[in-house]
C-alpha cells in the first residue's frame, strides 16, 4: 500500500471515506468550493477554506441585482450563505482551522 499522501487522499474519496491528512481548498470566492469538491468537503476532517476575494465586486452591479446596497453588505451575505451551505452539508470546519478570507475584492484578484 502507498504511504503517498495524494494516493491516500484519492483513495479515502474514491471510497468515500474520511479524511484525517491536512487539507487546504483555495478557491476565488465563497461558493466555488461548493461547486469544485462540495460533496467531498464533508470527508475533511482537518480541512481549511481559503477564500481569495470576498464574493463582492466593487461595481455593485451584482449587489444591487440581489438586493443589497453596499459590496460590504452583500460580502457579508456570501459569508453567512457559505457557513449554512458547510452546515447543510454536514461539514465541520475544525476551531484551530476556520474558513480564511484574504479579502481581496471580487474581481480584483
């Protein structure tokens, strides 16, 4: 058997088994965690989210469209929607190791 930490990893997920290796999952922005690995998050069990931007772009044309006046306040709403999409699909996300946002504006990475 590999001792190959990526064999390790492919195989827990191919068999759907949890995952007790460190893992890091940097994506642009809040949700496309969800889209690239959303049914496998919840097999991290020492998982970190790293988001680049805040979900947010500064035009406000997307913020507007959602109903939100300001970027700061539709951010907000993308970080609170992420928290109750990591809820609904049952993934922990450890104390020592929260969701990480760089904050860097949305479309400005």
């Amino acid at each position: 058997m590999s001792t190959d930490p990526v064999d390790t990893v492919l195989l827990a997920l191919s068999q759907r088994q949890p995952i007790d290796l460190p893992a890091a999952v940097v994506v642009a922005h809040p949700d496309d965690e969800t889209i690239g690995v959303g049914p496998f998050l919840r097999l991290f069990r020492r998982l970190r989210l790293i988001h680049v931007t805040d979900g947010a772009p500064r035009n406000l044309q997307d913020a507007r469209a959602m109903g939100f006046d300001s970027c700061e306040a539709y951010a907000r709403a993308r970080t609170q929607e992420l928290h109750a999409a990591l809820r609904a699909g049952g993934v922990t996300l450890p104390p020592s190791s929260p969701a990480l946002a760089l904050g860097v504006p949305d479309q400005g990475a």
